[in-house]
C-alpha cells in the first residue's frame, strides 16, 4: 500500500557556507492538515536557488520513509523526523526499484503527479545532515528519492492513500535511471533508451547525451 506519511515545507533561509551566505529552502518541517499543492510547489514551500531546485519537472520532491531506518542504523542517528532529507512529501511503499519515469499518482482526490527523475543531492543536504561526505553517502546508497511533476492541482493531507493512475509504457525505474548517470555509464544502448523517456526531465535527457557523445 502506498500513502502520503507527511507534508514538510519551509521558507529559504540563509547559511552560511564556504565563507559565503546561501539560501536554502532545505530545512523542512511537517505541516498539520491539507495543504494545496500547485504546479510548482507546495503552499508554504519554496526553494532557495531556483536554477537547481523547483520548476515545472521538481516541483515536489518525495523520499521513501523505508529509508530512515537504513539512514538511522548507518549514521547512528535516532533524531531523524519526517523532512529531514530535505523531501516535501515523506512516502510509504513507493522504493526507487519499484517506481518509474514517468509513473503517474493520485494523492488525495485530484493531486495528479508524475516521476520526472531522481534526487542528487548537493552541499545543502551535507550542512543539513551535519556531514561534509554525506552527499557522495546518499548517492551511493541509490537511496535518493525522486521528483515529481505535478500534472494536476489539489489538496493534499498527511495520511491521504496514494494511488497509482498510469504506469510508464517503456518502463525505466527510478533506480536504473540513477544507476546509468552515475554507476553505469558503459551502457550506451540503456542510456540511449533513457535519453528517449517522454516525461524524463530536460536536464537528465541533456546529460545523457553528452554522456553518449
């Protein structure tokens, strides 16, 4: 069964960082009730650097709550609350090997949303976590979450049940599109594959064929 755990937003704060100050919208906080998710957020969300985060194709990000216990064990961590990877949706049942590109789920009565790509982390997550090596960690878990793109508007609420509308034709899961980026990169005929997904996003379709050229 898969559901909707927890809705965690926040504001972009400043940090500073590498001797500069930087915005980040990384520290989210679970929100009591429905909460309208739009096309390019959440209400009460927003993100800090607009050039990397946000816009149409990662419009919300969710991670696995499967996860937190790996994460728990792993970094010896028993404060880990829902939004702690920096996710706007906390998700049950919904592993990376088992959802794909372009899969498309209904949350609550008309939330309509689409897997666009997965989540590499930045420094952002490494301040997050207290860790300066965490992000080279969380990639290499593969345990990283995934985009959505959000296909139709609707109020949300934590415990909503998620359902799945339409899964991907040519199907790729979240995984494996992780794997060929970064683990892969030999597989030129898979990646070229890749490269083709209608509902990939923009910058992962561009990588891929750099990569292939």
């Amino acid at each position: 069964m898969m559901q909707l755990l927890s809705i965690n937003v926040s504001k972009p704060k400043p940090i500073e960082y590498g001797g500069k100050t930087v915005r980040t919208g990384i520290f989210k906080v679970p929100v009591p009730g429905t909460v309208m998710l739009r096309e390019k957020n959440i209400d009460g969300d927003g993100q800090g650097d607009l050039r990397v985060h946000g816009g149409t194709y990662k419009a919300v990000y969710a991670y696995p709550i499967e996860h937190y216990a790996y994460w728990q064990q792993e970094l010896h961590r028993d404060d880990l609350t829902h939004g702690q990877f920096g996710e706007n949706l906390t998700v049950e049942g919904m592993l990376e090997e088992s959802v794909h590109i372009g899969d498309i789920f209904l949350v609550g009565e008309t939330a309509k949303l689409q897997i666009t790509q997965p989540r590499v982390p930045c420094f952002k997550l490494a301040y997050k976590m207290g860790v300066p090596e965490f992000p080279k960690q969380f990639l290499e878990s593969r345990r990283v979450g995934f985009y959505f793109r959000v296909l139709a508007e609707g109020e949300i609420t934590a415990g909503d049940a998620i359902a799945c509308s339409e899964v991907a034709s040519e199907s790729m899961s979240v995984r494996e599109i992780l794997n060929l980026r970064y683990f892969d990169r030999d597989n030129h005929a898979r990646m070229a594959q890749a490269r083709k997904l209608p509902a990939l996003s923009p910058s992962w379709k561009r990588d891929f064929l750099t990569m292939l050229q």
